[in-house]
C-alpha cells in the first residue's frame, strides 16, 4: 500500500523514506485469526476438507427483536448493556477486554442516576434499563 502510494517505507535500511511501520501488537478487540467454526456440533461431509457446522441461532423474529433493542442502546450509548446483550445473543462471544470507547464512563452513570433518586442508588441493571432507587422507587431509563 505504500508503495502504490507513491511513497517509500523508512526502516534501518532507508532512513530517508516516507513512512515508517511500527508493530504495536493488538488494539482491543482485535484478533490474529478468524475463527471459521466456532461450534463444537462440527461434522464431516463427502468432501475430506470441507466440515459442516451446526450453530445455534435466532428466530428471525427473536433477532429483529434484539437488534432492535441493540439499536435503542446505540442510541442511548449504553456499553455495558449493549455488551451484556451481544454476549446474549452470541453463542460463545467471550469479551477478552474491558470496554474500550471513550464515552464509556460508568462513574459518570452512576452520578447521573444517583441525582435522580433522592434517596441514592441501590443498584444500577444496565441490561434491563432500570434503576433502583435505596428508597425502593425505581427509574425506567429512558434517555
């Protein structure tokens, strides 16, 4: 791609080139290899390279549900429970790093909710929307 570019990779050997690689290692969320089959229900068909895989899947109703509420927590920008629901939703899906998006402040949450109830918070349940108030009031959370 450099190259094609036009420019000319600067290393050891071409100190006066244009851009120069660094290999950093994985960002998060990245991974070295695709995994192709990620079920265990793995069986041989007549080909001897080719494997036939049984996932589990949704409904196409029970998917536009979750897609949908997916979306409202896009909106809402809620990490924490947009994760929670892809782990629901995804057979096997294992986060192998804590959330990594620069709007996500879970302290800031906290704060914001613990202003509305009067009385503090009791628990927060990101996967269903709500908040529990100390006082035993609870808040739909609608923003």
């Amino acid at each position: 791609m450099v190259l094609l570019s036009g420019k000319t990779i600067k290393d050891a050997e071409h100190p006066n080139g244009d851009i120069e690689i660094s290999v950093v290692g994985l960002r998060p969320g990245e991974k070295l290899y695709e995994e192709l089959l990620v079920g265990e229900d793995v069986q041989k068909t007549e080909h001897p390279k080719i494997m036939q895989a049984h996932e589990i899947f949704l409904s196409l109703e029970v998917l536009e549900e979750k897609l949908s509420k997916f979306e409202l927590l896009e909106v809402e920008n809620d990490c924490l429970a947009a994760r929670n629901l892809l782990q629901e939703i995804v057979s096997g899906f294992t986060p192998n790093s804590p959330i990594v998006d620069s709007l996500y402040n879970p302290t800031k949450q906290v704060a914001y909710f613990s202003e509305r109830c009067k009385s503090g918070v009791n628990s927060l349940d990101y996967h269903v929307a709500n908040v529990v108030c100390a006082s035993g009031e609870a808040l739909q959370i609608k923003e």
